[in-house]
C-alpha cells in the first residue's frame, strides 16, 4: 500500500539550506514531482511562507491549485504533512494520485481494519509518509493526538476551513476543536484553506482556528472557464433533459435537488431517457453512496443527481456541468457547488432553474429552522442575496463576485451578457399587486397563496374567489395585461427587492413590507426584468462550447491517448485523471513529443509519471500520428 516517494528514489535532488538543515527546493519539487514548470498567481508565495514556518489561510477558487499550496511544503519541511481532511470517501482518490506522482501518502479514517492501521501508524512513526490524511473526527481522538505526538510533523493542512463556520453551509462542528492544533504543536506551522469565504466568514475561520498571526491570502474568485445561465422554472425535468441533451450529451456532470425524493424521482426520470443518472442523498445507505460516488469518480459520462450532501473536495476535474434544478441556500453554497464544474480549466456550464414556490419553501424553511433569531436573519439575508442574483439584469459573474467583494467588468460569459434581458418598468404593476396583497390582509384569519392573488388580478371568476366575494375587490381584473408568468415573475422580484416577505407562521403567503409603502405612493420607481426569449437557436454548439478546438491529427492522437489512460486506470483501479488530466494529454497531443527528454517539458509529466508512461506514451503517439 506505501510506495517509495519520488525523493528516496531521486536522491540527487538540488538542495538549498535553511537554518542549517538541507531542504530540497520548492521550484524543483513542483517540476520533478508535479510536472510544472511554475507556480500560478499566489502558490510560491505561499508556499514559501509555509515552508519558512509561517501560518496561512487561502482562500482560492476551485480548481485554483491549493492542494500544491501543502504538498510542496510538506515534501520540502522535514517530517509528515498532516492533512485534515473531512471527507473518508475522497481520501483514497487522493492518496491514489500522489502515489501515482511517487509521494508516500496514507490515510487514517473509520473504513481501515486494524492491520492497515497499525501499518500506517508505523509508516509515520518511522517517517516513511510524506503526506498523512486524517478525518476531523479520528485526529481529536486521544489515540491520534498520541501518535501525532510521537512523530515528526512537518505542516497542519487543514482543507475546506469553511466548514468551522457556523454561519457556513457546510458548517461541521468537528473542526472546532482544530483550534487545539496551535496549542499542542505552536511550532508547526498550519495552513488553512477553502474555495469559498466572504470577509464575515474569513474573520471566523481565522478566529476558531486560532490562525491570528496567519498571513491571508486571497486569490480572485473568478473562474472565466464557468458559463453562468439562469432559468425561469417552468417544467424543470424537460428543461434539464434539454440542456443534458442538447448541450452535454455524453458528459459527466452533477444535478443539485432540495430533497431527498426529488434527488431519487430526478435520477429516475434520467435514466428513463437514456442519461445514466444515480442519486446521491444522506438517506442512502453508506455502501449505496460510496459505490455511487466511486462510479461517478472513476466512470465518464456519469451524471450524479445529488442533495448538497454530495460534492464537497470532488477532485473530478471533468465535470463539464454543475445544475441546479432548485435554488441554493446562499451565494456562498452555489458558487461552491458550481465550482465544481470545469476544474481542469476547460469550458463548463453552471445552470439554475428557480421559480417562486422556490422563494416561499426557502422562506418556510428559515422561519422552521433552530436557532435564534439573529440566526435566521442572517440565513434571510443569505437567501435575499441569491434570489437578488437569480433576479439580475445586469452580468451574472459581476453580481457574484461582487458577493465577495470582487469587482470585474461584464464578462460576456453568462445568460445576461450574452442574451441582454429586457428592463421594463414595473412600477404600475408592482402598485397592482401591492394594493391587492394589502386588501387581503385586512381579511383577519385567511390565508392566501401567489395562485389566488394572480387569478384576483387577472379577473379570474374560480371557486375560491367567488367563495370569498374577492370578484368584488376593486383590484379585481386590473391585471389582465400581464400573463400569470410574467405575475410570478413581479412577485419574485418583488421578493427580491424587499418589498415582500412571505408570513412568519408557516403558509407561504404574502405580506408588505416598510419599503412598500414608497412604491404604492408613486414615490419609486421600480425597474424589473424581464425574460429574454431564449431559444434553440441561440445556443452555442456543443462542439464550440465545451471541445475547444484540436487540429484534425491532434484530435486523433487525444482520443487515442484517452483511450491508453482508460486502459492503464482499469488496471490500476484508479480514476482517469488520476493518471493523467485531459489537460494534459491535449497538451501532448498538440506538441507531439518524440523523446522522453520532449515529453518531460509537458505540464503534468513529472519524474515518475515520466518513467512509468513516458515510453507507452510515445509508442501511442507514433502509432496514430501518421494515420
């Protein structure tokens, strides 16, 4: 299980001395042993800071490189990299690929016998890991602190950090006790990171893990690669299954649900459709999940539909579409979903459908959920700032970043700037539905719904209002003009501008707010969006979209290549990108290298990677280059 690192087999490593003691240098471990030539934006200057002793917390996008922020350090300082790591079902793939690179990485969690345990537990005690992954949950436990204690540790990972929050949606209560790293070991240096944190949440993580003297450092959050599109919810299946197959047909890609049954029913209706779907929910049994989330990793072409239960450190880099087919929590929760689409830097689509039963479950949801009230105000004001997204008329990827304090221009990249909505001015109907939310409101002990008000204002005569004599209201037909689309769509951006709240007691229905008043008064005006016809023909071809384009010989040498890196994954029971990323292999493709010496200048190639696949790789390239 524990190979050799590419350092015992690579003694000759150039070294540079700190404080007397020989280190290999950072530069020359990420060519030797990653295969890159350089660091991208921040990295060196982290992993300088690291290496020097120094405490961090990054913050980077996925797919940013964080992971080399703690595996060069951890390669360079002498002793084991401890990686705190919360999720058992990833840690194999991790370890797999840094073995594959000639790292000895291991990993301690709950699915261990106690043989493999013991095994790794001696493998660090001797100093023969480089990496060691550990659950939250086992490094708290008195066996683990005891043997970290026992070993020479070179550097604290701790990943996903934003799950200390506890105004996060991934909070876990585990990593609280995190903080009990810098007391025990004050001389090790801790490094801390995450893909997702506004400057609230960024303060918070800094003061649980007791990282105050931690240098920040903040990466952009953009990820220009990702094509922002937001859909008005109409008949959310066949809206999807288009979009599935007319745009990613054949690709791997992760559909988020709300519930538990709607991920099941959802995963259904796929696969009666010839999309091969499974679901992913806490609901499932533990095997269930893990053979599920396996095939997703290591199978292409697979589609998870998935509560945000799924997802959290997926490594796939493939993933060439994130959708969401109810709207998220929080701006936070859907740029780290989403963020898992495109990690290898290509193309991707990030796709949300929301409507306003969406708005009113969310708003039931906060007022039903535990906590006090400054808890579900901030949870109100999370979901305000993504339905003020969703509701948009200017650059999709401007209002995100923006979210986290990161002003661009448009990027010409998302549903808006692409198909400009049409602004109108809705003050006339906001009036209308303002005015008739009030009338109801004075009907002591009745309750209302969106559908009622609608059909009061389009003068629709059905039992209910006749029931209630609502045909005799003065608001009564005033708004015909308007479809009963377009009237969900004011009140959702009526939502969305605080002029409405939905009712604190339970019912989902609607109720004025202190705002109102300036706008039934004409004393603001009140712009509102609306939809831009979005058809077939405006899509972009899949082929443009998602495959930026080879040259006909080098898309034949990519597929053969994709096709040698299935064969050697099979064989080693490991993912695809586990051995190579397509990145990588369609920058073989384009270079056509005929030497080893050529090959090893490839981003992804590094020393052992070279001398296990350098030849076969050659051998493939020769054989279909002429063809």
């Amino acid at each position: 299980m524990l190979k050799p690192s590419a350092f015992a087999s690579e003694p000759t490593l150039p070294r540079s001395v700190s404080n007397g003691v020989h280190q290999p240098d950072a530069c020359d471990v990420l060519a030797r042993v990653f295969g890159y030539e350089s660091f991208r934006g921040d990295q060196h200057a982290i992993v300088e800071h690291v290496i020097q002793g120094g405490d961090a917390l990054v913050l980077m996008p996925t797919g940013g490189g964080k992971s080399l922020c703690y595996q060069v350090p951890a390669l360079v300082r002498p002793g084991t990299g401890i990686v705190i790591s919360p999720l058992i079902a990833l840690m194999q793939d991790q370890v797999d690929a840094l073995t594959e690179l000639g790292v000895r990485a291991a990993f301690l969690n709950s699915t261990q016998d106690w043989q493999d345990t013991r095994e790794v537990e001696q493998a660090f005690l001797s100093g023969q890991l480089d990496l060691l992954y550990v659950a939250p949950e086992r490094l708290l436990t008195d066996r683990c602190i005891q043997l970290l204690e026992r070993g020479k540790i070179a550097l604290f990972a701790i990943d996903e950090a934003h799950c200390v929050s506890q105004w996060g949606h991934d909070f876990r209560p585990e990593y609280l006790g995190l903080s009990m790293l810098h007391e025990r070991w004050p001389d090790v240096p801790r490094i801390a990171l995450t893909a997702t944190a506004t400057d609230v949440t960024r303060r918070e993580i800094a003061e649980r893990l007791s990282l105050d003297d931690a240098r920040h450092f903040v990466a952009s959050f953009d990820r220009p690669n990702i094509r922002y599109n937001i859909v008005e919810k109409q008949d959310v299946r066949k809206q999807l299954l288009q979009l599935l197959k007319q745009e990613h047909a054949g690709d791997a890609g992760i559909v988020y649900c709300l519930s538990r049954n709607k991920v099941e029913e959802t995963a259904a209706f796929l696969c009666a459709n010839g999309i091969e779907a499974l679901p992913y929910h806490a609901g499932l049994g533990a095997q269930v999940r893990a053979q599920n989330q396996s095939r997703f990793l290591r199978e292409d072409g697979i589609v998870m539909v998935a509560t945000i239960a799924f997802g959290m450190g997926i490594d796939k880099p493939d993933v060439r579409f994130v959708a969401h087919i109810d709207m998220p929590k929080s701006v936070e929760g859907y740029y780290q979903e989403t963020g898992r689409a495109g990690r290898d830097g290509l193309p991707a689509t990030a796709w949300l459908a929301y409507g306003l039963q969406d708005v009113v479950q969310q708003r039931r949801m906060i007022d039903e959920s535990a906590g006090d009230d400054a808890f579900r105000r901030r949870l109100g004001a999370q979901l305000d700032a993504m339905l003020a997204m969703c509701e948009a008329i200017a650059c999709r990827r401007q209002r995100l970043l923006q979210y986290f304090g990161q002003r661009i221009e448009p990027c010409g990249n998302c549903d808006n700037c692409l198909q400009p909505p049409e602004a109108w001015d809705g003050t006339v109907a906001a009036q209308k539905m303002l005015s008739a939310i009030y009338r109801l409101m004075k009907e002591r002990g009745q309750r209302y719904g969106a559908g009622h008000l609608i059909d009061i204002l389009r003068g629709k005569a059905t039992p209910r209002v006749l029931e209630n004599e609502h045909e005799k209201l003065t608001v009564f037909g005033i708004g015909q003009d308007l479809s009963d689309q377009a009237w969900r769509s004011v009140l959702r951006q009526l939502l969305a501008h605080g002029l409405l709240v939905v009712d604190q007691e339970g019912y989902g229905t609607l109720a004025l707010t202190e705002e109102s008043r300036a706008v039934l008064k004409g004393e603001r005006t009140l712009m509102l969006r609306r939809e831009a016809e979005r058809t077939a023909r405006t899509a972009t071809p899949k082929s443009k979209v998602l495959q930026p384009d080879l040259p006909e010989g080098a898309q034949e040498i990519f597929q053969a290549l994709r096709q040698w890196r299935a064969e050697i994954a099979r064989s080693h029971g490991v993912p695809a990108y586990v051995i190579f990323h397509d990145a990588t292999l369609r920058e073989i493709a384009m270079a056509r290298p005929d030497s080893l010496a050529s090959l090893g200048h490839v981003n992804g190639v590094g020393v052992r990677k070279l001398e296990s696949y350098g030849e076969s790789i050659l051998a493939c390239i020769a054989e279909h280059q002429d063809r």
